[in-house]
C-alpha cells in the first residue's frame, strides 16, 4: 500500500481523535484508500488534456501557483491600508478555494459510492465523515499552499513575521468556512429535494456559487472609495456579509491598532463565523448523511423529451431530416448533461453579468445619460466570448461510450450532427442571453442600436462557424471523454477566444462609416450563407465507420 507524507503528519494527531471518539485506525485506510484513487483522478483544472501517468493533481499545483501571482501586486500596494489590501486578497482567495471545491471536491462531498462498502462494516458515521472532510481538507491545503506559496514568501520580506502569522491563521480559517458553507449549502438542498431533482438542483447550485464568487469579488471593491488617489473606507451595514472584509478588518486591527467599534465586528467575525459553522455541521452531519442516501434513488420513469418550441425551431432552422434530428438531439444532451451544464453554464452566467460590471465602473465617473450617448453598447460582445468554450465542450459527454450508436446509424450527411447541434446551442444557450443582454441594452441606449444587436447576432452565427472550423476535431458531438481531450485544446480555445475582438473591431470600423453598419450586416449575412454551406455540405457522403 502507498504510503502518504500527509497521514504520516496526521499521525501525530492520532490521540485527538481518539479522545473525540473516531476509530483512528479505519479513518486512516478509508484516507489511504481514497487518496490512492484521487492519484488516478484528473483534475477539472487539466480537463482538455490526456491521461498520463502519476497523481495528476500534484502536477497541476503549479498553475495555482501561476494564479497566486495575482495576488502579489495587492499585497504592495497602498502600504499600510491592510482592510482594502487583505480584503481583495481574500476576496481572490476565496473565489479560487470556491470555484475549486465546486468543480473538483463537490463529487468527493457528495460521494455515495462507498456507502454499500462502509456501512456493511464495523465503522461509526462519526469515523466516516471525519475522514471525508479531512480527506477534502488535505487538498484544499494543497491547492491553497501552491496558490499563496510566493505571496507567503513576498510578505514575509515586505510586512514582517508577525503578518505572515496572521495571514497562515486566516488562511486556515478561511479553508474551513468555503469547506463547511459548500457542506450546508448542499446540506440545505439535500433537506428539501430527493432523487435526480435533487441532482439538477446540486447542479444549479454549483454554478451559481461560481458566479456569485465573481460578483461577490466586483461588490468587495465597491466598498472602498478612491479619493485623489487615497484610500477610505466608510463602513455600511452590507459589508458585515463579505467575508473577505472580515480578515482585511483582522489585519488592520492587529497591525495598525485601529480598534474601532466596526473593525472589531468585522474580525470577531472572521474568528467565529468559521468555528460556528463547523460547529452546526458536524451537528446536523448525521442528519446530511441520510439525506445524501436520496442521490441513490432513480427517478420515477421521467421520460425527457424535446419541447414544442425545439420543435418549432427545428423546423425553421435545419435544412433536412437529418439536421433536425440532430438539433433536438442537441438540445436534450444541453438540457440533460450535467457535466455539460456545469461547464458551460458558468461561462452563461459570466456572458450576463460582465457588461453591466463594467457599465458600473463608468457609472463611477459618468451619469447613464452620458454612457447612453456613446459605444458602450458593444460591451454585448462579451456575451459572444462565451462561444468558443461551449462548443469545445460540445464534443465531450459522460456517457461519450454510446458513440458506437452514431457509427451504426444509417447516417447518410455526418455534416448534419454538428450543423444541427451547432444551431441547437445557438437557439438554446446563446439566444437567451443575447435577448436578455439586449431587452437591458436597449432599455440604456435606445431603440437607435437594434441594427448593431442584430450585427452583434450575425457575428456571433458567423463566429460560431469559425470555432467550429478550428476546434472540433471529432465526427459526432458529444462523443469524447472529458478525460481525453485534445492537449492542445486549451491554446487553441484561448487564441479561439480573440476572434470575438476581431468583430467587435469591424463593428467599430462599420460605425466610423455613413451607413456602414448596413453593409457589415450584409456582409456578414453573405459569409454565414457561403460558409456554412462550404462547412456543412448536405450532399449524401459515406457513413463513418
């Protein structure tokens, strides 16, 4: 059996935990064991590469490493204000533990695989959900460690012993509340809803946790005001639920001996809120251990089928029977996958929220009156950037084994699979948010920009197109591993990623004409109508085998 430098160090704690009851002995095989299959595990960090051999997420610290040089440059400026530094610090760390936990930990938290094994044995609850945590604790500190090892170092030498203590407990309080709030919020879902709605309702849950990271992190620098290049900060009731602020005001009240009645609030809150919590979990840990028996039961013979409106737009959009297949086919595996959604899904929610952002920073400077006078209604093209990450994902799926279904249909066009599923996502993922994004745009800028939003849809069918052409390397959609990406899929999904820029820049030069954001529109209708017909011919080709 491989042995472990972490259970070695955990040994030394042996006689705590059997003071608190746990079988310390069988805690350490189910550790030992789960770590030893977590070595054969690919993290989501490196999802879009191949397999290799050794313990991929010990390979993949040192781009947490790369992540926490973001940190450093918060760390140096404005010497002396610790509550804006730290708390932006915070703020980056706990969105990099969240968005972690979600995408990586969630399925360890939520692992009921090993029920029928463990509870078939002389092994107490108290001893299984000890290991489970610990187990979870052991990477976060991995991943934490990597991300903060050179800011550690940089604020040693700059602050002193005396912040970097501070800053190793705060880390650690920090690493126990992302833990213990994942823990209660799935806890809270558990509670209320049972079976695969309950598994759709995780799924949800996770990607807004991930977009709410985002937001959470613009509203933490919204609390500080910049005044001819000084920084102040004026306390408001809301700040007490930012808990990045929390640690920021434990630094300013241990360094700078501000013990002003706010600053005290917001770190007694950094100390309990953290310890509470873990306090009501281990509590209520019974109690989401036999909820957590719900993600065993099937769902009662709930047959899925495509809505009338998919129907509808099969029939509008798709040239041939083929196509339309396909594009229903699209959008169940869209509405369906899980995987799929929290992957693509976030990219959704980002698509939404990073044009009002900035809208908001102008809103600093500048009354909505002036921001509806000029061009910052192209700031919709970021709803576009979600495109190439999405159908990069289109070619992967959980049950990717059921390929062998495409190579013994009868399928008399291939090029009608991905025509139609690319016209899926269109309908179904990027209509939405181009509607929503563009009822809020005209609502700022007027009717006068309805032909730039439909500019601003035609590019995004012809950028559609171009990724397409670039990425995807397989046949049929949704028919790969997520394991066995392509190693280059990630260079290339990032150079993908620029072309949105490319039509934002015709779109510019389109405006600086008389007129010319007409002939961009006819431009753009005569290259979606050559190109997908030159990508997706409908002639009648050879099945593939």
């Amino acid at each position: 059996m491989h042995e472990f430098r972490t259970l070695a160090i955990l040994s030394r704690f042996k006689r705590i935990f059997i003071k608190a009851g746990i079988d310390y002995g069988a805690m350490e095989t189910i550790l030992r064991m789960k770590l030893t299959m977590d070595g054969r595990r690919t993290p989501t960090i490196f999802n879009g590469q191949k397999k290799k051999d050794g313990n991929q997420f010990l390979k993949s610290l040192w781009i947490y490493g790369l992540y926490g040089l973001m940190v450093i440059p918060f760390l140096l400026f404005g010497d002396g204000h610790y509550i804006f530094q730290m708390s932006i610090v915070f703020g980056i760390i706990m969105f990099i533990l969240a968005t972690t936990m979600v995408s990586d930990f969630s399925s360890v938290l939520l692992d009921v695989r090993d029920k029928t094994i463990l509870q078939t044995k002389p092994v107490s609850s108290k001893t299984i959900n000890t290991a489970k945590i610990i187990h979870i604790l052991i990477y976060m500190f991995f991943i934490t460690g990597a991300f903060i090892a050179i800011p550690l170092v940089v604020g040693l030498f700059s602050k002193g012993i005396v912040f970097t203590l501070i800053f190793l407990a705060a880390l650690l309080f920090t690493m126990l509340f992302i833990v213990v709030m994942t823990s209660l919020v799935y806890f809270v879902v558990l509670r209320f809803f049972d079976g695969e709605k309950l598994k759709d309702i995780i799924n949800y849950v996770q990607i807004l946790l991930s977009i709410g990271v985002i937001v959470g992190y613009q509203i933490v620098i919204r609390a500080f005001d910049f005044v001819d290049l000084d920084l102040t900060y004026t306390f408001s009731w809301w700040h007490l639920f930012l808990p990045p602020m929390w640690f920021g005001a434990a630094f300013e009240l241990l360094l700078n001996q501000d013990y002003s009645n706010v600053l005290i609030l917001l770190s007694v809150l950094a100390l309990l809120v953290p310890i509470i919590s873990m306090y009501i979990y281990v509590r209520l840990m019974p109690s989401f251990e036999r909820n957590m028996d719900k993600l065993m039961s099937e769902s009662k013979n709930r047959k899925k089928k495509s809505s009338w409106w998919v129907d509808v737009w099969a029939k509008l959009c798709c040239r041939n029977r083929e196509e339309k297949t396909f594009f229903r086919f699209g959008a169940l595996m869209m509405q369906q996958e899980r995987e799929f959604k929290l992957k693509v899904y976030p990219s959704l929610g980002f698509s939404l929220v990073f044009p009002f952002i900035f809208i908001f920073m102008e809103l600093q400077t500048r009354t909505l009156a002036d921001i509806s006078t000029g061009k910052m209604f192209l700031l919709i093209y970021f709803g576009n950037m979600m495109i190439p990450t999405i159908i990069h994902t289109m070619q992967f799926s959980v049950n990717y084994k059921g390929n062998w279904l495409f190579m013994a249909a009868p399928i008399q066009k291939p090029a009608a699979a991905y025509s139609g599923t690319l016209k899926a996502f269109l309908v179904k993922l990027y209509m939405p948010v181009f509607v929503l994004l563009s009822i809020a745009f005209i609502a700022i800028f007027s009717w006068h920009i309805v032909p730039d939003l439909f500019a601003v849809l035609l590019g995004a069918i012809l950028q559609t197109l171009l990724t397409y052409k670039w990425l995807n390397s397989s046949t049929f959609p949704f028919t790969q591993s997520f394991e066995f990406a392509q190693s280059e899929g990630s260079a290339k999904l990032f150079l993908v990623t620029l072309l949105a820029g490319i039509f934002v820049v015709g779109h510019l030069i389109a405006l600086a004409i008389t007129g010319g954001i007409y002939v961009y529109i006819a431009l753009l209708l005569i290259a979606i109508f050559i190109g997908w017909r030159k990508v997706f011919p409908m002639k009648n080709d050879v099945p593939v085998r």
